[in-house]
C-alpha cells in the first residue's frame, strides 16, 4: 500500500500523514526526503528544501557550496534536485508499504498506483491552526498569513504542476479530498484508514 | 445529522447517498422531491425535473398542465419551482436526520452545517457504469456518452452556481470529495460513515 498526502498550507495535511502512516503501520516520509536528496546531489539542505517547495523559481541568493553563482536560466542545481527527488521517491515507492507527504510524490509514483489524498481547509481554519503552533513571540495579521499562505500553495502548484497533467488541488488528480475545517483530525483517523483500506485499487 | 451528496452523472453518486443513508438510519431524499415540487406547484413531474436538471435554461415544449405559451424570457413557474424547492428542502432540513441527493441541498441548507459530500469519477470508470446501467437495446458511443455527461453535469452546475458562493464541484464547498473510480461503493459504506460521524460539527 502507497499513500500520497498533498495539501494546503495549514490545513493539517502533515498531521492526516503523520497519523494515518502509525494506524497503517506504513513508513512515513516527510522532510526526512529533503535530507536524502541533499545528500544524495551533494547539495545545501536549505537549497534543496526551496528548491522542492518553490521550484527554485524564486531569486535565491545562491552561496551554499559552491563559489561561483550560475547565470544560466535553469541552474543545474534545480534539475539535479527534481531529478534526485524522483530517484528517491521512486525507490521508496519499489518497497511499497509508505506513505509521503507532499514533494509530488501523487504524480512521481503514478505507475504504482497510490492512493491519492489532498488534504484542505477555509482560511480561517488555517490561520487559527497556524497560529496556534506559532512559536512565541511570532505575530503575524491575517492577510500577512494570507499572503504566507498564497505563496507556499503558489510554490507547490507550480513544482506539482510541472510533472502533472491534473493542476495541484484538482480533484481528477486524487482519490480522497478532506476538508479538515472544524474537524478535529485525531478522531477520523480510523475511519479514513478503513476507508483508504477498502478502497484500496491494489486489494480489488 | 444531515448529508447532502453532489455528484457527476455516472459517478455512482446517487448509489453512495442511498447506501449512507441506510447505514446511518436517515431519511433518503432524491427524486421524491420532484414529485413534492410538482404537487406543490401544479406542475407537471417532467417540467419539473427539467428545470430542477438544468434550470430551465434550455428550449423546453412548454405543453404541460396549461394550454398558453409562456413568451416572458423567465417563464414564471420557472421561479415558481425554484421558490418551491427551496421551500420543502428547507422544510426537510428542520425536520433533520435525511441526506440529500442533489437539488442544490448543499447550498440551500447551509444553515444547517450540513456535511456536504460530492462524488466523482473519470470518464472511462462513469461511461462503464452506465452502459452497465444501460437498459438492454441501448447503445451509446463513448463520444455520445461524454456529451450527454457534459449536458446534465451542465445543468447541474448553472443551477447550484445561481445559489451558491462555490462553483459546483470546487473543493472548497464540501466537506469530503470521493473519487468512485475503480472502487467498490459498498465496500467503503462502513467507513464513510464512520468518518462522517466522527467529523460531523454538530458533535464537536
């Protein structure tokens, strides 16, 4: 069994992972991958962390590792990470029995046919949730988060959107979409298990 | 507790609401509100359905119930049938415990905090339900089979649009989005209903 959980910024799609990856009993991948593929290209974790989070589209002041700044329009680096992101998450889709949060891995292990879900919420929902495990002393106002929030998802779709022929968050691309706006997570948990075990293509 | 299912033509929506229904003891409600809305209208079942099916919008030989033409660009019973679903939908939203099959439920109950499900499918996994649906001596190609999807689902969409902040099918107005493609509707009855109990506002 392979599970696939993308999601909105704040809508407590790692927590659905994190959760259903114990009461399956599957290996659970997060950020554990960023470290992996860095190790893998030889390159700075932050690097490859911005890279897998906004294609590296951005401006990214680039002094990790290396001395010299590229010039090129696609730096190497961003196709060595896509390509080391592939690699990995394809080698843990062959031993199966996992599940992967974010880093397209919906779209990366395709031909394994995972179970796809995308986990989202109301903004309201995902401000109360983020400022609830804000460090202390952080203060952001509602449209700072707004803006935070537009662009983690812009980054994400566009990284997504790149490998996929369904657009990050539109339901053809998944099996299960779940609004976790009021819900309160740890209780569905074993009824989306259930769920996903039914419904399992692999156990038709 | 009250559930509404929205649903693609084919997607096996109706059958996921009926099968919900049962297993949480709540009163089923589907084409059952035509007949209501035509009662209580004096209109014709058939004029009914058509306008609860795509609004009315389309050229519709108005020969039911009355012997006059209507000429006016909103015929009258037009909004008469609307005004009249809203009406008993509401009626049965009071009176609670019920799910809901289309009729812009989802919408029009929204006071209510309904758990708003809608169901989907690809085109090959709706075409194979439907022509296994099919009564015998009917032949379809697929090509005639995706359009007719695209009218009624188009009829469905400029109906609840009218109503609702939402497009139809958008994530953001529903609580849990299925993907039937490939699955065994009965199969995950159980867990559905489980996970709706559990996530269900009412019970927070």
């Amino acid at each position: 069994m392979i599970i696939t959980v993308s999601r909105q910024f704040g809508s407590g799609g790692r927590e659905v992972g994190k959760r259903l990856a114990d009461a399956l009993g599957l290996q659970y991948y997060d950020k554990e991958l960023v470290t992996q593929i860095a190790e893998h290209t030889d390159l700075n974790e932050g690097y490859v962390s911005s890279v897998l989070e906004n294609g590296g589209f951005k401006n990214y002041a680039f002094t990790f590792g290396r001395t010299m700044p590229f010039v090129s329009a696609t730096p190497a680096p961003v196709t060595d990470v896509l390509v080391a992101q592939q690699k990995i998450i394809k080698a843990i889709g062959q031993k199966g029995n996992c599940l992967i949060v974010g880093r397209s891995a919906d779209v990366i292990l395709k031909d394994f046919k995972p179970f796809r879900i995308f986990v989202y919420a109301d903004d309201a929902s995902k401000i109360a949730r983020c400022r609830q495990r804000a460090p202390e002393g952080e203060h952001y106002t509602d449209k700072q988060m707004l803006r935070r929030f537009k662009e983690i998802d812009g980054g994400r779709r566009k990284l997504h959107d790149l490998l996929s022929m369904h657009r990050w968050g539109d339901k053809a691309g998944y099996d299960l979409m779940l609004n976790t706006t009021n819900i309160n997570i740890k209780a569905i948990i074993p009824a989306l298990a259930e769920y996903i075990s039914k419904a399992n293509k692999d156990e038709q």
